[in-house]
C-alpha cells in the first residue's frame, strides 16, 4: 500500500492570488481521505496538481515515498500510477463497458490478453456490475456508469486513486448508496484515496480521515469524529456541521454564556471566547420546570429527524434544536430545553476574526 505526502504545496493562475498557500497534507496507506472545503478553496486545484495536470509554484507531492511532483521533478500524469474517477465518469461512449475498464490495462495477445480479460470480469464483480461488460455506456444509469469509471480506475492496480467530487450528478438516494459501495471496493483492493468534496455529510460518512480547506491551506485533519466533536475554531465547526456559536468565558471546567452554565470539553481554551455546540445537544422540554424558555421560530422536518429553531432572550440569533422524529410544537409555541453533554471553547485570539464566517 502506498500513502501520499504533501509539502509546502503554493500554486496560483496568473498573478492572481495563491490558490494553495504552503499546504501540508498527509493521507495514511491504504486510507480513504476527504478534502473537505467550500468553492473556490483550492480542492480542484489540489487534485489537479496530484494528478499532474498543473505544475505547482513551489512545494512536493511524493506518492510512496517517490518524488512525482518537486524541485526540478514533474512527473506526466500516466508515470504516476494514478486513477482518477472524474465527476461524471468520463466514460469512452464508444467502447463497451468491459472495454472502458481495460483501457488502463496493457497486454492483447496469449496469457497477458486473458490475465486483462480476468482483470476486467474481477473488478465489474467487485463493483456490483458482473455480466455488463458488453454493454454501452449510454445503456447504464448515472450510478452505474460511476460503478465502471471506479473499476477503470482501480483496474491497473493504481498506487493511489483520486475522485473528483463523483456524486455530484446523483440523486440524494442512489448517492448514499454508491457511497458506501465506492468504500467497499477501495477497502477491498486496499487503495489509497482521495475524496474532494464540499459535501460535509459525504466526507464524514465515507472517509477515514477528513483533510478541511480554508483558504489554500489545511485548516484541520482528523478523524471524521475528531473533526466534528473537537473542531479546531469556530469556523471549521460552522463548515463541518450544523453549530451553535455562543460567545461566552471559561470559569473553572464550565463556560458562562447567555444560556446559562455550560460544562466545558477537556482542552478547552481559557479565558473569553465563542462557545461551541452542536443542535443535537440541545433537547426541547416542557417549559414548566425547564431551565431555559423560547419561543419556536420554525421548525424543518426531514424524516429521520427535525430541527426546530428556538428564539430565546438575550441571544440575537436563534438556536437549532436537532430533534428526532416529528416534533409536536410549532412556531409561535413556548418550549422549554436543556443542554446535554459539554462545549468546546475558543479563545477570542482565534474566534473573532472567523466567528463572521461561520
């Protein structure tokens, strides 16, 4: 297996400003990572540069351990035993589904033409689509023909695999599914990946690891449950996830803020900051005995659960309660809500300049 080692990595268009600005990145062997960020980040360009489509200004790229992007090195896209699986497949439409997935392969005559053959019938199996190597791309669904473009480019056995946002195109349904499908097979053939992503919910879901973007650089790697439980400011943990950012100051083990005494996570910072929480530690009460009161400003429902907005005084700004299920208040109504579990806080130092972004 084979893990990929990113250093010091500037780029820009023109004279622009830098899109990359010195980012460091390192993606484990045999690991799925996510890089997670919102347009205009630098994600594509990352990805580009990896793939050897785009020359960097300055830093290294190494993919197990060799050189293929660096000080005087730049090697071409098809030395670098990359795969890519591109946003819509990309798929030749005029070669048969067996023939897209062999294109990477080398070998038409006696035990090479038959080990490609076997190659190909393996990784249509490993991806949910044995018995369709003679049809057509046009005669597959959305899904399916991502299902092809993963087995063309796992088929060379490539030292890692790269994919361009490849859910984009699909409906909320079949991209739940073919997420964890796309995990499966990578998990099987023990690839090293890269997810690009502004998808919050498909990075945590999918990956091992979550690699978030600001502005040309990583701004938090981690554990999809250490990036979201721990994030590391206010921002990072308004784009990650649904929060509720409360200015506030530690007092002991506990912050003070305008909903009242709240347990501080370990390694909490000191002093005054922005307290964060998440909407699914908020719990709606009977106002009657609850130690804190609202009013419901809305309420979104979505199924599996709901989020009801809580306008409370002495807060500008409204609090999201993550409920499960079907919630039988309504906006106008008074509910009661506690807090449960503990916040983390940021000192000002590091809040104030992101508490806008967020």
């Amino acid at each position: 297996m084979t893990d990929l080692h990113i250093s010091g990595l500037t780029a820009s268009y023109g004279r622009g400003a830098p899109v990359l600005r010195g980012l460091d990145l390192h993606v484990p062997a045999g690991e799925l990572t996510a890089v997670l960020g919102p347009s205009g980040c630098g994600k594509t360009t990352l990805l580009r540069i990896v793939a050897g489509f785009l020359r960097p200004d300055s830093g290294s790229v190494e993919v197990g351990g060799r050189t293929v992007t660096g000080p005087g090195v730049h090697l071409p896209p098809e030395r670098r035993a990359i795969g890519i699986v591109a946003q819509e497949g990309a798929l030749f439409p005029h070669l048969s589904v067996a023939r897209n997935v062999a294109f990477g392969l080398t070998g038409l005559a006696g035990a090479a033409r038959l080990r490609r053959r076997a190659r190909v019938e393996e990784m249509l199996e490993l991806v949910g689509l044995a018995g369709f190597g003679s049809r057509m791309p046009h005669e597959l669904s959305g899904g399916q023909q991502q299902r092809v473009s993963l087995a063309r480019a796992l088929a060379p056995r490539p030292a890692l695999v790269l994919l361009d946002e490849p859910f984009n195109a699909l409906d909320s349904a079949l991209r739940t599914g073919l997420r964890a499908d796309v995990r499966a097979a990578l998990k099987a053939t023990g690839a090293t990946a890269v997810l690009v992503t502004h998808d919050q919910q498909e990075a945590l879901s999918a990956a091992d690891r979550v690699a978030v973007l600001r502005d040309g650089q990583v701004a938090q790697t981690g554990t999809p449950q250490e990036v979201y439980e721990h994030p590391a400011d206010p921002w990072v943990a308004g784009f990650v996830g649904d929060a509720v950012l409360l200015p506030g100051s530690a007092e002991g083990t506990a912050a003070r803020t305008a909903l009242g005494s709240i347990p501080l996570m370990a390694g909490s910072g000191r002093g005054s900051g922005t307290v964060v929480l998440r909407p699914e530690q908020f719990v709606l009460r009977d106002p009657a005995g609850a130690p804190l009161r609202g009013t419901v400003a809305d309420v979104c429902f979505y199924g599996h659960d709901a989020v009801v907005s809580v306008a409370v005084a002495g807060l500008d700004r409204t609090v999201d309660v993550r409920h499960p299920g079907p919630v039988a208040v309504r906006p106008g109504q008074e509910t009661g809500l506690a807090i449960t579990g503990q916040a983390v806080l940021h000192p000002a130092t590091e809040a104030a300049p992101l508490l806008e972004k967020a």
